[in-house]
C-alpha cells in the first residue's frame, strides 16, 4: 500500500492543530466568535473533532479500497484464462451453435450467410483477378514450369566488354 496515505492528510494536520491550540491555550470560558455568532471552544472542538473522526474515516476507507483493488490484481491473473477455459467445455458440451449458450452468457456462433448465386459468381472471379494480380498460381499450375537450357554467366570489364566467357 504504497500508494495510499497511510499518515494523516493536510487538512486532518490542519484541524488537529486547531483542535489541540483550543484544548491548551483557548480559555475555556472565552467564546470563539465565527461569522457574528458567539461559538463555546467545547463545541467548536467538538465540530472539529466530527471533522476529524470523518477525514480518519475517508482515509481508512481508501486504504482499504486500495488494499482490495491490489488483492483483486495479484489473484485475477489467471482468471481470464480459467474464463476462456469454462467457456470453450461449455461451448464442447452444447455445441457451438446450441441456443442453451445464452443461458451462460455466451453467443452462439453464427452461421456463415448463405450467397446467391451472383454473389457466388462475383466472389469467383474477385479470387480470380487478385490470382492474377498477385501471380499465385496452383500446385499443378507451377509442376508446368520448366526451366530449360543452363544459366551463364557475363563478367563485364570496367570498358563494358565482356572479359571472357565462363560456363
């Protein structure tokens, strides 16, 4: 808990002192006068005390919520995978497009949409120009190429004339 402020704020600093310098050197007969109006020090330390008694409260109430945000951190590490682990035996069990899934919380898969034959025809010949643009041919397509002859090699001098064939 690092993080969190385990000491007291500024403030519950700030109303502590007061508190304190009105149980010391205040009078307790003399009146504190606040915003025209005649205030005894006993409930003028008791209003500070409240002060103090809710900013101790708020305080420990962080703490305390820190603590648990860093308890749910170090522990739900493995969750995520022991979620994905339930719902794939679930999904094993039921099936993947059983409608008992929503009752878990899971979707079901969806089916792939059923083309028209137009679309059909439109995504045939969509592979078939990117084929042809990208120069992807079959395995068979590929078994017809042959290379024949056999590769030379020219070894041009710094004139441009060729310095002498090698084979």
């Amino acid at each position: 808990m690092a993080n969190v402020q385990e000491q007291p704020t500024a403030l519950e600093k700030r109303v502590g002192r007061l508190v304190a310098g009105f149980e010391k050197a205040w009078p307790a007969t003399a009146n504190v006068v606040l915003a025209g109006q005649a205030v005894a020090p006993a409930q003028l330390i008791s209003q500070l005390e409240s002060i103090l008694t809710l900013l101790s409260q708020v305080r420990d109430a962080q703490a305390a919520a820190h603590e648990a945000v860093v308890n749910r951190q170090n522990q739900s590490q493995g969750w995520h995978a022991l979620l994905d682990e339930v719902v794939q035996a679930v999904k094993a069990q039921l099936g993947p497009r059983s409608p008992q899934l929503a009752q878990f919380g899971i979707a079901p898969k969806k089916s792939g949409a059923t083309l028209t034959p137009e679309q059909k025809l439109v995504a045939a010949a969509k592979r078939q120009a990117t084929r042809a643009a990208r120069g992807t041919k079959g395995k068979r397509q590929r078994s017809l190429i042959v290379v024949g002859g056999r590769p030379t090699v020219q070894i041009l001098g710094p004139d441009g004339k060729p310095l002498g064939g090698v084979k």
